[in-house]
C-alpha cells in the first residue's frame, strides 16, 4: 500500500483478457436476467458477456453503448447493483459485470472504436443544460445525437461536475473525462464553463440545508446569468445541477477553523492534482483527520488525506458496521446491505461504527479534538429507528482537520431554482412530472437534482431519459430511448 500513496494514479491493476473472458462465460444467461432489474440502465449485461466471451469486443461495445453513454465512468465508479442481483450471487461470487464493463471500454478506447456520433440532419432546436455532471452529460449527448443544437453551462472552472472535482485521480484520471468530452465537442455540443444561470438573492444561511449559491462549487471568476435570459434564447432548459447542499454538523465548535465540508476539500486537491492550483488551501499534511460520514464521500477524503500525507485518518459512522454477508432479512435479489471495503480503505486508516459527535474543542480559533460517543440503536412504539446515546462512552480524538462528508440535502434553492420559483417535492428536490417536465413549462430536470443523493449509474440512465423527453417535447415524439421514469426507484 505504501507504493500505491506514492502517486495520484488509478489504483486498478491490469485484468488478464483470459480472466475477463473467464468471468463472461460464468454469466448463465438466465432466461430472467436479474442483472437488468439491478441496473437502472438496463444494460444488456447477458449479451455481451458472452461477446466478452468469444472474444467479440467491437461487438460487445456496441452493445454496451446501446444502452450507457459512458461505460468507462461506470465501470470504475459504480457500485454494480446488476453484480448485487446475478443469480450465481445466490451461492457463490457473482460474475464481476463491472470489471467486464470497464475492460470492454478501455479495449474500444485502445483500438479507435469510440468515434462521434453525428446527426443525419438538424432539427434546428436549441437545447440549454445546466450542469456537466454524469446526467447532464449524457442527456447533452442524447440530445445533440438527436440534431438539436446543444449548449451546456458550468458555473466551475471546467466541464464535468462531480467527475472532475469530487472524484479523486485515483479513483478516475481526469483524462478519462476529458477523452470522453472531446467526443461530446465533436459531436456539437458547447460548453460554457464558469457561466452560472440563475438571478436569485442568497438563501438565508441560518436556514437548514441552505447555501450560498456561489460558494465553492463556483469559479471565481464566473458571470452569472438570468434563467429568463436562457430561456430566451433556447427552446428547452435542463437542470441537471445535482444534490449541492450539504448536510452540516450542529454542535458547538462548528465554527472553529479546520472544519470543512467534503466538497470543499476534494475540489482545490482535485484542482492541485490538474495544475489549476499549486497547492491546495486545505491540507491534511501532518494533521491528525476526522472524516465524518461512512460513505463514497468519505472514502474520497481518506484516500486523499493519505496521499496528502496526514498522520492520521479516522472515519466515523453513526450505523452499525454491516455484516460480511447477507443476513436472512436481506435475500437476494434485494441489494446486499454487507460490510464493503473502497480501496482508500485498503491504504489505512481507522473506522469507527455506531457513533456520534457531540462537540469540537479548539485553542486560539483552530480545532484541536472532536468529543464523540458510542450510540446504539432504538426502536420506538411507532416502529421509527433512533441512535441513542450509550451513558459514558464519551472521550476525545485529535482532530487538527474534521472533513463533513454526511451526505446531501438536496439542490441549493437559489439561482434557477429560486428565480423560476419551480415547485419542491416533500424531500427538498425540483419536482418533476413523468414527461421530466416542472412546474415550469419547457423547463426540465434529472439527476440528482430531482432523485436526491444517487449513483452515477442513475444519473445517466436519468439524463438518457429527460433527453427522450425533451425530444419529444420540441418534436412531437421520440426515437430516442428512455429507460426508466421519475420515482422508478422506488418501485424497485
């Protein structure tokens, strides 16, 4: 592990083309494939796994992007649902889908298969996306496929949301990203970066779950533009601005210096990492780091601390720690719900379970320890789960860095959100219909932004669809596929 933290490289390990075909041939295509329903796209896992198989790659691509715009981003970003639901998952270890996913990628990036799709003619509609996450990437694909003209606007310094400054190079290389957005470029679509749309004054910050608008995710430097003055200027909108608020931690010492959210790290050392920035203003070199928060987000932080070179990194959890194996309450084909281990967990570290935070302690305005106890979990009358305190398990941790990373609360509800006054669902998410349309009309939605916090995978497959829909909108009817609907999840 010490080698691995020596560089921001990919941490992979090269897949042998024989074990790859292996894996494909232990897929049974089952006369149900269960991997379907496990995975919101639908890809068409059985087919080319047996493409895999029989050593039919350019095949196997085609049939792949049948169905996933960006393969080469789910294949070392997902959490594979669709391995969650193989049937040989029943008794053994299921087909590895996603490595075969990403080996059937980087092969038809290797061999020149990945060219622009362009349209047969234009429709002469024009198109606006905000946002350059996975969602609005790939509805700005689908959409300019269509003929449309596509313009997307970023208010960060570069294209590609979470992909380019939440996630880490060594979890994905930036030149995966931009590989993928010169195709996009070839294809038509604009990008309009450090443009953020939305004339709205800044949320009360005292109120929960809100955030200045132009906060960190915002290039310094970027202009803003109205909603209306879009809206003037293209025949359709789509928000695709993702779940942005994060949830913050309320208790005394909030305040001091070192307490940071997740974002607001990852991004200036994502940003070191491309020579946007020399060094990054948040450093845990040296520092003693509390990640708060168990999840990807999490796992982001700890194996950036590390190559930062912290002297110490602890992960807290308020849930218990998961089991190794499925309990008799969580069957297959249902999600497993096990103990998962990411590769910056690999490199070091310590995680702590079933506990909660209760005051951060400082001197001369800087953190210094983070005062935690042990919780247990208690089920009231109602059937309702709380986290109760455990009587004297209090103690400190040394904490010269403590990194929120508790997940999202939804989408900042200034800028367009605010100045097109688009109705909320009860979650705090832009409302959408079953065509993706708001409250606002010609106005759409997808991705996090209307789901919540979410997978990747579900971002794309959220794009594809609003990008069926919008087509429809502007011509009538579609050819283009829509995989699932708002709220599939959950009839899932």
């Amino acid at each position: 592990m010490p080698v691995r933290l020596r560089d921001w490289k990919e941490v992979y390990e090269p897949f042998d083309e024989e074990e790859t075909k292996r894996q494909g041939a232990r897929c049974m295509d089952c006369g149900i494939a269960f991997c379907h329903e496990g995975c919101p796209l639908g890809n068409l896992i059985p087919e080319w796994n047996d493409m895999v198989f029989r050593g039919d790659w350019a095949e196997a691509i085609e049939r792949l992007h049948a169905t996933n715009n960006f393969p080469e981003f789910t294949g070392r970003l997902c959490p594979a649902p669709c391995e969650g639901s193989c049937v040989l998952g029943i008794n053994q270890e299921p087909v590895a889908i996603e490595r075969i996913e990403y080996e059937i990628a980087e092969r038809a990036w290797d061999e020149g298969w990945v060219s622009p799709v362009r349209p047969v003619e234009k429709t002469g509609k024009r198109v606006a996306i905000v946002g350059s996450g996975p969602s609005g990437l790939a509805a700005a694909q689908q959409l300019a496929r269509a003929g449309h003209v596509v313009v997307v606007f970023e208010r960060a310094e570069r294209a590609g949301g979470l992909l380019r400054y939440g996630i880490p190079e060594f979890k994905m290389e930036k030149s995966v990203l931009d590989r993928r957005l010169e195709q996009l470029i070839d294809e038509g679509v604009e990008f309009r970066c450090k443009t953020a749309v939305g004339l709205i004054a800044t949320p009360d910050p005292h109120e929960p779950g809100q955030r200045d608008n132009v906060g960190a995710a915002t290039a310094p430097d970027a202009v803003t533009i109205s909603a209306d003055a879009v809206m003037a200027e293209f025949d359709a909108l789509v928000l695709a601005g993702g779940s942005t608020n994060p949830r913050d931690l309320g208790v005394p010492g909030r305040e001091l210096d070192g307490v940071h959210f997740a974002m607001d790290y990852l991004k200036p050392a994502n940003m070191v990492q491309s020579h946007e920035l020399s060094e990054p203003p948040i450093d845990a070199k040296g520092k003693h780091v509390i990640i708060i928060g168990g999840g990807d987000t999490g796992a982001d932080c700890l194996g950036t601390a590390h190559r930062q070179g912290a002297a110490s990194v602890t992960q807290l959890e308020i849930l218990p720690q998961p089991p190794e194996v499925r309990l008799v309450s969580n069957p297959w084909p249902t999600w497993p719900l096990v103990m998962r281990t990411a590769s910056a967990h690999e490199e070091g570290g310590q995680r702590l379970y079933e506990i909660s935070s209760s005051e951060i302690t400082g001197e001369g305005g800087q953190a210094r320890f983070l005062r935690i106890h042990q919780v247990h979990s208690v089920t009231g009358d109602d059937g309702r789960t709380t986290m109760e305190p455990v009587p004297g398990t209090e103690r400190d941790l040394p904490a010269d860095l403590i990194l929120l990373a508790m997940g999202f609360t939804g989408p900042e509800r200034g800028g367009v959100i605010g100045e097109l006054a688009l109705e909320l669902d009860e979650r705090g998410n832009v409302k959408a219909d079953p065509t993706w349309q708001t409250s606002h009309e010609g106005v759409f939605v997808c991705g996090d932004m209307t789901r919540g916090q979410s997978l990747i995978v579900w971002a794309i497959a959220e794009g594809r669809s609003a990008a069926s829909a919008v087509d429809a909108f502007l011509m009538g009817a579609s050819d283009l596929p829509a995989p699932i609907i708002p709220g599939q999840l959950a009839l899932r």
